[in-house]
C-alpha cells in the first residue's frame, strides 16, 4: 500500500469522496476496463472456458484490483484447473469475525469434496478489528480442510469491507498457489449469507441452508474438563443448562442486565453458563467461562459434550452463537437488539428471534414480538430487553409454562 493509500484510508470523509469518484468513473467508463482472466469475474459469474486468452503471469494468480462500491467477485475454480495446469494449490484469504467464519464452512466443506487433491492454505488476518479476528485462524487449523495455515498484516478499508489490505499476502504465497479472498454479499435482496457464498463460488445453492461445520479438538485441555466437571455437577436434579452469550463485537454491545437474567433463570430451576461477564459469581448455579483460558472452539466441544448429557439452551445476542447454535442444533432464543432488515442473512431455524420490529423475510411463527414495555433504550440504535420479558420468552420457547 502507497503512502497515499494509507492517507485516505485513516481520513475517512477523503477516503469516502475518492471512492465515490472512483465508483463514477466505473459506472462511466467501465467498459474500457482489462479483461480478467477466465475465474474470476466482477459482478459476473465467469462462463465456462477451457482456455486463457491472457498471459498467465504471477499477476494472474490474484484478483488485480480493488472493487467498487457494491460490487461483488464471483469465483470459477474449475476454470482455473482446466486453463491453467500450473495451479498448486488454492490459497484462500480470511478477513473476517467469528461468527463470518462458521457461515462459510459448509462452502469450504463443498468446495474439498470438489477439489480433493488441491491443498488448501488459509491465511487469517493477525489483528482485531471491525472486520477481522485473528481467532478464525484458530479455528482453521483445527479445520481438516486445511493443509497449513498462516496469518498476514492487514489493514481494514473504512468503506468498503472486501478491500481489505491483504498485499503482504501475495508476497509469502507458494508458486502456483491462486490468492482466492473469501468474499460474501450482505444485503436485503440475498437469501442468506450462505447461500451467497455457494453462489460466490460457482456451487449449486442448497435448497435447505446448511448449518455451520463445528471440528473439535481431539482432546479436551485441562481447563474444559474442569468446566466440563463442573457443569455436569452444577446441572444435575436442574430442568437444564441455559448458555448466554449477550455481547457483540460487531455492535459493540454487552447487554447490562445479565445478573438479573441469571437469577431468573436460576430461580426457575436451570443451571447457567456464560461467556459474558456480569453475572452472579457467588451462586453455586452459575458458570462463568473465562475466554483466556477456554478458547472459542474448546467452549463449543464442552456444549456439545454437555448436549448429550442435558436439555441445553441458548439466550444470546446477534452475534457468533446465531451461527454456532445452528452447527451445535441447540433451541436459542436470539434476542435482535437493533433494527437490521438484513438479519435473514444470519437466520437459522433453531433460532426463536425476540424484536420490536417484525421482519418480512424471516417466517412469522419464528419472531416475538417485543411490546414497548419489554425493552429500554440502549442508545438510539440498540435497546435492552428487560430480564423479566427474556425469562417468560424463554419458558414459553422450552415450553417451560406453569
């Protein structure tokens, strides 16, 4: 990245009027644009050919230029193989959360069943930041998917998520290896965010979404089993095990009542973890995870070795534990905390949503609707969902009625 690039990109209303003049120019002369090589297409999906026309030089392993403003690539894999025989291997780009993660792992699942004998590197951005978790590296070198994996410095663009800086990248990739960055579409006008991957990638679109792929460790670290140990005795004679997860990276959120919802549902006859601090440390029937020592995956392996054991239930944010409680198959009442019209995107039917605003593309019988009364105001954007409200939306969810 140029000096000038980096000037615009950490002054953002420069960084929005250069991309907007950009974006003119596209719309105006686009047409004289270079043509791309045979997989890749922007804002199309390439046709199917056999043969490259353009010269096959290391420029031609990567995607050789920034998008524009609401423009999307599209992938053709098969394309690459047949017109180029030289092609070792697909090194795919990760800038992303958590939660972004899970949603393209039945993708990449597809995608080695398709491709079997072509190695699969991951490269994981190394910092956090609104785009970006390091942690999905962790997660891919526990995905057997993935030969090797490697992290890269990166800079997030203020405007456009899919120009994330990844050029040191290109610099360390083997020869031969295609430099594939794992882009989706978010928007109103897309089914959902995994559906949109499989279209990304030039895969047939499953009728019913795939729930995110979960790979364990092989063993359990010292410290889930100590969790482990303690849930098991903490839940035993209870009616379950209720899991909270009530703060979000993406929103900047962490719900300010977990206490008073803790106790609730402790008084109700559960035993409660969390991985959201705040909660009642003194009560014997609470659990709070410390996420210093259990890493993201190890929790999700100690939910799914106490799901054989306990009815196990989720209350969590929009957040990672939408997608994780899909792959797990665990009920979860999701509370929607801000208005997103987007939010089919992220929706998986395991998932009873609480909101204030009814959403058209998510079914009816899976929204409550939350009353005025049921909620204060967090901030013009974002609400709380009063405990006393969560709690009876919950037994009604479990079934769980007096």
């Amino acid at each position: 990245m140029n000096d000038v690039q980096i000037y615009l990109r950490t002054h953002r209303p420069l960084c929005v009027a250069y991309e907007s003049i950009r974006w003119i120019k596209h719309q105006l002369f686009g047409w004289a644009e270079p043509r791309t090589p045979v997989w890749y297409g922007f804002g199309h999906r390439p046709l199917n050919i056999q043969r490259e026309s353009l010269p096959i030089d290391n420029g031609w392993y990567h995607i050789h230029r920034p998008l524009y403003m609401h423009e999307h690539v599209y992938y053709n894999l098969d394309n690459a193989l047949a017109a180029n025989p030289q092609v070792k291997g697909f090194a795919f780009v990760f800038f992303m959360g958590i939660g972004d993660y899970l949603y393209a792992t039945p993708v990449l699942e597809a995608l080695k069943k398709k491709y079997p004998s072509i190695p699969f590197y991951g490269y994981v951005g190394k910092q956090f930041d609104r785009n970006n978790s390091p942690l999905v590296g962790k997660l891919l070198a526990e995905n057997p998917h993935f030969e090797k994996v490697f992290y890269f410095d990166g800079m997030r663009h203020p405007l456009i998520w899919k120009n994330y800086d990844y050029a040191t990248v290109l610099k360390d990739v083997p020869e031969g290896f295609l430099v594939i960055p794992v882009y989706y579409e978010y928007g109103t006008h897309i089914r959902h965010r995994v559906t949109s991957l499989f279209d990304t990638f030039g895969l047939s679109v499953p009728s019913n979404i795939p729930v995110p792929q979960m790979y364990f460790p092989k063993e359990f670290s010292v410290s889930a089993a100590t969790y482990l140990e303690q849930a098991r005795k903490g839940a035993c004679g209870k009616k379950g095990i209720v899991f909270l997860q009530l703060d979000s990276r993406g929103s900047n959120y962490v719900y300010p009542f977990i206490k008073d919802l803790a106790r609730g549902l402790i008084r109700e006859g559960y035993f409660v973890m969390s991985v959201t601090k705040g909660g009642p440390l003194d009560d014997k029937n609470y659990v709070e995870i410390d996420i210093k020592k259990l890493s993201i995956n190890q929790t999700w392996q100690l939910l799914f070795t106490l799901k054989k054991e306990f009815s196990l239930y989720v209350i969590a944010v929009n957040s990672v534990f939408w997608a994780a409680s899909a792959g797990l198959g665990l009920p979860n009442l999701g509370l929607q905390h801000w208005i997103d019209k987007k939010v089919h995107n992220l929706w998986y039917p395991n998932i009873q949503v609480v909101t204030n605003y009814i959403y058209p593309l998510l079914p009816r019988e899976k929204q409550i609707q939350a009353p005025p009364q049921s909620y204060t105001r967090h901030n013009k954007k974002i609400i709380n969902y009063k405990p006393s409200w969560i709690l009876s939306w919950f037994q009604e969810m479990v079934g769980d009625t007096k």
